[in-house]
C-alpha cells in the first residue's frame, strides 16, 4: 500500500476535523477499577526512533509521544469515533479573525512539566521556533512554512535560517497569538500535531535531544521519557505533576512503560508468551492463527486492530474500458472474491472493506456497500464488456501480491472476460504506484494497492484520491483517474466545511461515491495483530484511531 502516515514529507490536507467539546473525556474504562502501576514492557523489532519531540515523525514515536506531550488541542484516549474528534487541552478556547489570519489561543493554568516548571504561552511559542529552526532541521517545518498551505509569518524566514525566532507568533499574557500569511482551513489539524507540543525551554533551540538522563527532557503530558538508550531501551514514567484539573482529565495507570528495541520476531513472541514482554505488534505469521484459537479475538491476549489505511482495486476511468462504463465498474464491485482475497494476507492481517473510510477515518460508517453476487455483477456486465479486454497492473513482489492477482484475474473471468483477453503486467515493489501515477498509462485496473492517509481528516481520502482537477502528467495519486466536474464542485465546498457538518458531508460523500460512480472496488482494512502477556487487564485497551494504537494512559496491568 501507499503508506504516507507520518513517514515521509507529503502535503498536509485541507481541513481539520475539529470538534470542539468542554474538555477531555476519561477512558472507556474508568479508572478507578483499574490497578495503578506498574511497568509496560513492550517490545519491537526495529531500531529506535527519535525522542525530541520537534523531531520525532514516525508511527512508534508518535504513540509515545502522545503519552508525553500537552498540546492546545488534543485527542481524548477513546476508541471508535469519539477519539477522532479534538477537544480542548492546555488551551481552553481559540478564537479566528474575520479574514482567518489571526489564531487567539487563550491558555489554561495548571499544567506543569515533568520537572515541576509550569507551562506557558512561551513553552509554545518555543516549540513553533524550535520546528522552524534551520539546524535542528524539524520535518515539523513543511507544515507551517507551506506557500499554498499552513504558512506563519516570518517561519520561512527562521527556516532559511535569517532569523531565530518566528515574528508572527506573539505570546500576551496567557494568550497565544499566531498570525498567517494567508487564511488556512489546515491550520487547526497541524497545530495538534506533536511538534506543536508545550516544550521546555531547556532543550537547545538548534540541537536534538538524543541521550536523555532522567531531567533534560521534561514534558508537560502524562508521563515523559526518562531514559533513551539508542537501539537499546526507552523509557517513559509518570509525570507526578500531572494533576487532575481542566484540561487534565487523561488517564494515566502505569508507572511506566519501557520499550526494548531491535528484538527478533520468535524471541519477542516466545518472551509474551511466557509473560516476560507484556506486547508484541509483530507476530510471526505462521503463529497468529494459533494464538487467535488459543485466546479468541480482541477479549483477552489476542487483538488484531486497523490502521488508518484502506486496500483497494483502482479503475481506470480514463481509459476506455471503464470510461462512462459506470454499469462495469459496480459490476467489478459485485464480482470481487474479497474474503480469499484479504486471506492471502494471513489470518486477521485485514477485513474486508467495501468503501473509502476505514474505522480510523472521522466520519466512517459501519455498512457493506457491496456483497458479492456474480449474478447481479453480471447482469450489470452484460454488454457492457466493450471490446472485452483488459490490462491489469499488479504486484510482482512475495507471494500474497500474485496470489491476490490470481484471484483478481479467476473473478474476471467469472465476469465474463475471456482469459486470454486479460493482460496482466507485474511491478516490484512499490512501482506500481509510479506506473499507475502517469496519466496515460494503459492499465484499467490495479492489484494489492492501497493508501494510508497522512492525517485523521476525510479530504486525505475523498479530494486526495478522487479530485479531478489535480490530475497532471505524473505522481498522481488519484489512480482512478476520476474527473467528474459535478463531484468536483461537491469536493471542493466539502474541502471549506469544519466541524460536525464537515464530517457529515464527507461521511455521505463516501458512501454516495461508492454507490452512484464505483471509482475503485474496495477490498479490505489492514490490521495490526497483538499479543499481549497475561499480566494485562483486557478491559484496560482503548485503541486510539488517531495513533493507530492502544492508548498508553489507559493501559493497565492486572
């Protein structure tokens, strides 16, 4: 799949859902029926990741991060829908100005850091010059020095490194003033992203915070690292001055949690087992149907859980088979074998999904959109087959993405294609995303792809993927090709939508898209499986859609 989420520098979307509530609400399970204490430990196989929080941009440190850090706005620790929403934090209320240039964050007192010092306006103001800064070299700095997006005043000028700190970021008192070179309907969604965190002034303006002994580090969150021994341990404890009071209602059971890097696969799953690890995300695939008859599904040790990412089939609308050929393209929803299709994956690696929004995306709905029905498919198909062939792109690469192909290929045949009408062209890798991103290419469809969105926002996956006007000579991500000017004009009044009737608008559009053009055929989700040692509370698990992982606060042992 195309993985975007917070892995590369890829542009911010359009629009941020924020819905503002009165404040955090607690974790699904409260915390009073929770055992306090306690140590997590958690295992990966891959290096360790970077703990400064202006320079801390992948999925793991993430997830760490949002145990650690205080923002204005925030996510609450909740699973399903009502963790996707932002809702007040170290701020207590923004205000915009009429021409939408001017933010006015009024700031809450009570929040202190890990090291006792109290957060203020400054602590943000720090943050904002530290991710601008040209030597500390943030990957934070794209989003708020973006000429055609999110663009402070004077950030571009830090950033090409003519100035130390950014001019239009004024702190009066207990407000937070950021002013914009230009209106920005994005500027909620990336001021709650952790590089925007409170930071303490004691981390270098232009040097990353690597080593960390215990104090040079402090944060203002619910916890904050007290250890990082590169490639070997990272260590998170409980920030004892984080005292419950506005804005500070987010659970925090565990005395910590410690993670141990560069672990090998059978060692981390054998350690679970025997309950000397208490996590592990990265179970050897020929052990997780054993584990899953073993312990069930999401009730005790064994969870399989999705990420912000949704699997699809792209139909070529611009070539001839599927262009005007709406009857086609439901048709190839219908014929779709997804259950042995997702399968291919392993057991639980996915679900199958018959629409954009995945459970990570505000706005999705619960409902199957296509069952498969290779009657209705081919009363549908029926002389709509033009000259009856077709050019299938694929992946090459392992033995899931042919084994996905093959099925692709038995179900168009199933339709009604004669086998040797069906072309199919093998990519490695991840080059079919470059093959299918050239406008002209000649497929008419495309096998085991897949996107994941860079942030929790419906427009990543509506106007991103389907948006006709952004269509252009190569690196298209709309792979469909769809440029269908009355669904244009509705993308781009949802794109100015915010708040409840922003997410209702894109929560219809998917579902309507889906049904009335048929740009893709959706297959599938893909999940994350864990194991968990039997020293966990089951009950303690909330999955946060937006980290796309369990909420570290509400974790708790037994």
């Amino acid at each position: 799949m195309h993985r975007r989420l917070w892995l590369s520098a890829a542009m911010l979307v359009v629009g941020a859902s924020l819905l503002v509530a009165a404040s955090f609400a607690s974790a699904g399970t409260a915390n009073h029926a929770l055992k306090q204490g306690g140590i997590w430990k958690y295992g990966t196989e891959g290096a360790s990741v970077q703990v400064d929080p202006q320079l801390a941009y992948i999925t793991t440190a993430w997830w760490l991060e949002y145990a650690t850090a205080a923002k204005l706005y925030n996510y609450p620790d909740k699973a399903g829908p009502v963790g996707t929403k932002l809702v007040p934090e170290v701020a207590s209320k923004f205000t915009v100005s009429r021409n939408g240039k001017v933010y006015t964050f009024t700031l809450r007192k009570g929040f202190k850091f890990s090291d006792g010092a109290a957060v203020s306006a400054k602590n943000f103001k720090y943050a904002i010059d530290r991710v601008a800064n040209k030597d500390l070299a943030s990957p934070g700095a794209q989003f708020i020095t973006d000429p055609s997006g999110t663009n402070i005043v004077g950030a571009k000028k830090v950033n090409d490194g003519q100035a130390q700190h950014v001019s239009g970021v004024v702190v009066k008192g207990n407000k937070l003033i950021i002013h914009l070179t230009k209106a920005d309907g994005t500027f909620m969604a990336k001021i709650t992203m952790p590089f925007f965190q409170a930071t303490s002034t004691k981390l270098p303006l232009d040097k990353e915070v690597v080593t960390v002994n215990g104090s040079n580090l402090p944060s203002a969150g619910p916890y904050f690292y007290s250890r990082n021994d590169v490639n070997q341990l990272t260590s998170i404890r409980k920030n004892t001055h984080y005292s419950k009071g506005p804005g500070r209602t987010r659970p925090h059971n565990l005395a910590g949690l410690d993670v141990f890097w560069n672990q090998t696969e059978q060692t981390l799953f054998n350690q679970t087992q025997a309950n000397q690890i208490d996590e592990d995300n990265t179970l050897p695939p020929d052990q997780v149907q054993g584990v899953a008859n073993q312990y069930g599904k999401n009730k005790t040790r064994f969870w399989a859980k999705s990420q912000n990412c949704t699997g699809y089939l792209p139909l070529n609308m611009s070539n001839s088979l599927f262009k005007g050929n709406t009857n086609l393209r439901k048709a190839i929803n219908y014929a779709v074998n997804r259950g042995p299709y997702v399968g291919q994956a392993g057991p639980f690696a996915g679900d199958v999904w018959t629409h954009i929004f995945n459970p990570a995306v505000p706005g999705w709905r619960n409902v199957t959109i296509y069952k498969r029905n290779l009657t209705t498919a081919k009363k549908l198909a029926k002389g709509h087959l033009k000259s009856g062939k077709i050019t299938v792109y694929y992946r090459s690469s392992g033995t899931i993405n042919p084994a996905q192909a093959q099925i692709v290929r038995q179900d168009l045949i199933n339709l009604g294609f004669q086998a040797g009408n069906i072309t199919m062209k093998g990519f490695s890798g991840g080059n079919i995303y470059t093959a299918m991103g050239v406008k002209g290419n000649d497929a008419d469809m495309g096998v085991s792809m897949g996107w994941c969105s860079d942030y929790p926002d419906p427009y990543d996956w509506i106007n991103i993927l389907l948006y006709g006007p952004s269509i252009q000579a190569d690196n298209n991500v709309n792979y469909s090709y769809m440029n269908i000017p009355k669904w244009n004009k509705k993308m781009a009044s949802a794109a100015k939508l915010v708040g409840p009737r922003r997410l209702k608008v894109y929560s219809q559009m998917d579902i309507d898209i889906m049904k009335q053009v048929a740009p893709m055929a959706v297959t599938r989700t893909y999940n994350t499986r864990y194991l968990f040692s039997n020293r966990v509370n089951p009950k303690s698990l909330v999955f946060q859609g937006i980290y796309s992982d369990f909420s570290i606060g509400a974790m708790a042992l037994k």
